[in-house]
C-alpha cells in the first residue's frame, strides 16, 4: 500500500509541477525545502551529520545549517527537474 501511496503521489506532483516554467518551478524550491525540513525530523539530522562532516569541524553550526537548508532546497529543485523530464525536447 505504501509503495502505491508513494507512486500515486509522485504521479500527482508531476502533472501538477511537470508544466509549470523553470522559473516558478525552482521558485518552489525555497518554501518546499523549508517545508521538506520542518516535516523530517530524520532528513535533518542525516543532512547535518553528513555536511557537518564535509565541511569538517571548524564550519559553525549557522553553517552548516544553511547547507541543510540548500541541501533541501536542492531535493526540491531536482525532484521538479524530475517531474518535468517528460516534457523536454530531446534537444
């Protein structure tokens, strides 16, 4: 059943963002991301865990927070990216 849910929501996201000009549709990143954010507790903690490791341990915790935070954005913009594949000229 879950895997259903998760399909049928994807399928829904994609005609309902797959149209919408890049512009609008990376627009959505910010609020999305913010969003994706506050509802994953789990995502957050793996997202700073693994940045805080990359930025290694002088990065400060506003820092490495604001990768979180463009990390997620960035989830958002690709998922978009993803839903408007079908779309795009082979070009």
């Amino acid at each position: 059943m879950r895997a259903f849910l998760t399909f049928g929501t994807y399928r829904v996201l994609g005609a309902l963002t797959g149209p919408l000009p890049p512009a609008m549709g990376y627009g959505l990143g910010r609020p999305f991301g913010a969003l994706l954010l506050a509802t994953s507790p789990q995502l957050k903690r793996i997202l700073t865990s693994n940045l805080r490791h990359v930025v290694g341990p002088d990065a400060s915790e506003e820092e490495v927070q604001l990768l979180v935070r463009r990390a997620c954005m960035n989830i958002i913009k690709g998922h978009y990216d993803l839903f408007r594949l079908s779309r795009l000229s082979t070009e």
